[in-house]
C-alpha cells in the first residue's frame, strides 16, 4: 500500500535521480549508492547502531569503564609501571554498624588470598559485639595467620577518600603488623 502511494507521487511530480548512465526513480537512489562494498548513504538503522559505536567506527556495543584519556601518549613513569608488581598485595578494610571485614588481594589477578569478617559462624560465636575495637583487632589478629598460611608477609593499604585513618581502621591495621605482616601505609 505504501509502496503504491509513493509509486503515484512519483508519477505525478516525476522526481527521477541520475547515476551514472542510468536513470532511477527517487525512491530507489539510497539502496543504489554502494563504493567499494560499503554504503555510502544508508538511512539509520531502526536500532541506532550508529549511536553505540566507537570512535573508529569499529566495534559497536564495547563500552569502556574509564574515561578515555586526553593525551594517550603521555609518559607512565617507571614506579606507576612496576608497583603493581613490587607491592602486589592491597589491604581492604571495610566497616558498618553491625560488621567489620578485611582481606588481602593480589594486584595484578584481582584474587583475594585472605579474608576475615565478622560475619562469617566461626568469628560470629565468639565475639560479643561484631563492630567494636576488639573484633577489630581480632579480625587482623585472624587476618594475619590467614595470611601466613598462603605466604604472604607484605602488603600495602591506602585508605579511601571517605576513610579516615583512625579508630577501628587503625585497629586492624595495628593488629595485622603486631602479628607479623609488613604493612606498608600510604597516607596523602
């Protein structure tokens, strides 16, 4: 029906298009405009495609997490390159109102090799409150044979920008280097 309609406003108004040596009705001109295998004028597509592509036009639907940067060359110095492998393991602490849980990670796999929270049966039962100085030290007291067990005698913590290095942080933190681990803290 709708090809009909358009077939009679050709016909009436006689809006021809030239390519080439051939002579075409209007309707038909985008569907014929190939260069070299790829269209040179396509209509959008009904799924925005266009819209999800990268830069280069090469790959649709990859998103990248981090912003891109504005100069890609720019110079990574020697110690950005190689911390990662000097410091491999990170210390993470976090605490609530009910709980308190640390665990050391490694770098460059992302796999966490030692873990200790208040949560878990085993600490649960034995301590009276799960979020005070004394599960504090208990869990990097717990933490720290953990850690033993898989090897690991250094590792590195920097606080994040909400936490402030005090109190319970700083209890987990002292009872991890009391029981042998060498805990470098990075403080800005």
């Amino acid at each position: 029906m709708l090809k009909q309609a358009i077939g009679r406003i050709c016909s009436r108004t006689n809006v021809y298009s030239c390519e080439g040596n051939r002579v075409l009705p209007w309707i038909y001109v985008p569907s014929c405009f190939f260069h070299n295998g790829q269209a040179n004028m396509a209509p959008r597509s009904f799924f925005g495609v266009e819209d999800f592509v990268d830069d280069d036009n090469s790959r649709p639907y990859t998103y990248q997490k981090g912003k891109k940067s504005k100069n890609p060359n720019k110079h990574i110095s020697f110690k950005q390159r190689t911390v990662a492998y000097m410091e491999p393991f990170t210390l993470d602490v976090f605490i609530s109102k009910r709980f308190v849980s640390a665990s050391l990670t490694h770098r460059v796999t992302s796999k966490q090799v030692a873990v200790a929270g208040t949560n878990s049966k085993d600490i649960k039962a034995v301590l009276r409150s799960r979020s005070d100085i004394p599960a504090c030290i208990a869990i990097g007291r717990i933490l720290a044979e953990r850690a033993v067990e898989a090897d690991v005698y250094t590792a590195s913590y920097t606080p994040r920008e909400r936490d402030k290095f005090e109190g319970k942080i700083r209890a987990v933190v002292q009872s991890l280097i009391d029981n042998g681990i060498d805990l470098k803290v990075y403080l800005d």
